[in-house]
C-alpha cells in the first residue's frame, strides 16, 4: 500500500466542546502521522472554494455560516491509504449511523454538526491539503 497525505478538519461544534486532543490522539492511534497541523478560523473564501462542489446547493449558505463560526483544527495526516482508513476512523456523516467507535459515533452532535472531515478521495486530498498548507504540505 502506498504512503498518502490527505486532509482532517475538526470542526467549530467539537473545536467549542475541547474536544480538539481527544481526537487528534484517536487519529494517531489508529497509525496516522500529523504532518502539519494549524488551529485557525477558515474565512468565507476559503470555505466557498474548499465547498465549491456543494455551491447552488439548499445547505451550502448554512455550511459556510457553521465552517466560519469559530476556529478549526486544520491537519494534514499521513499514513499507508490515509484517505481510506480515515473514512473508516471517521465513520457515517450522521452519527446515528456511524459504527461503535469512530469518531462522528462518539462525539458528532448531529449531521450537520458531524465534529470532523476528511477528504473523500485521493484528488480531494490532494486539492484540500494544496489549499490549507500549500504544495510543499504534499511531498513525502
């Protein structure tokens, strides 16, 4: 298996309930290296570029208003299939029906306040890592 970057949020509902430490040491237990890691507030541009996808979309205003609403942990994790393993260490997008021990199971509120992200596939990572830390942030 190959050595991947790839890109983990925690977001402003598990940033406001401390819960910053808790999960960045689930992450590293489950063999993920913390390559760069920045606590920060993503601005409105950033949110609307790193949502580009989503824009037009009936949610995507409530989204910006909830990634702006206070300081993220931004990091940029590195393991063998990184973005596959970090779904699975992330589970389900509503926690209802994340499984026993990821971490949307044990500390996302709702799915819309889900505590984390990753990057769903290899060019995602790519592109997420790119716009939070820069090229250099992807070399191995």
């Amino acid at each position: 298996m190959a050595v991947e970057r790839t890109l983990f949020i925690i977001k402003p509902d598990a940033a406001g309930r401390k819960l910053v430490g808790r999960i960045l040491a689930h992450v590293e237990d489950k063999g993920f290296k913390l390559i760069e890691a920045r606590y920060t507030r993503i601005t409105r541009e950033q949110c609307n570029e790193f949502y580009a996808e989503h824009l037009g979309k009936s949610f995507f205003p409530e989204l910006v208003d909830f990634m702006t609403s206070g300081p993220v942990m931004l990091c940029c994790l590195e393991r063998e299939a990184a973005v596959a393993t970090l779904r699975e260490v992330i589970g389900a997008t509503d926690p209802a029906l994340a499984a026993e021990g990821t971490i949307r199971k044990l500390y996302a509120e709702s799915k819309g306040r889900n505590s984390v992200h990753a990057s769903d596939s290899l060019a995602s990572a790519e592109r997420e890592v790119k716009l939070f830390f820069g090229v250099a942030a992807l070399a191995h």
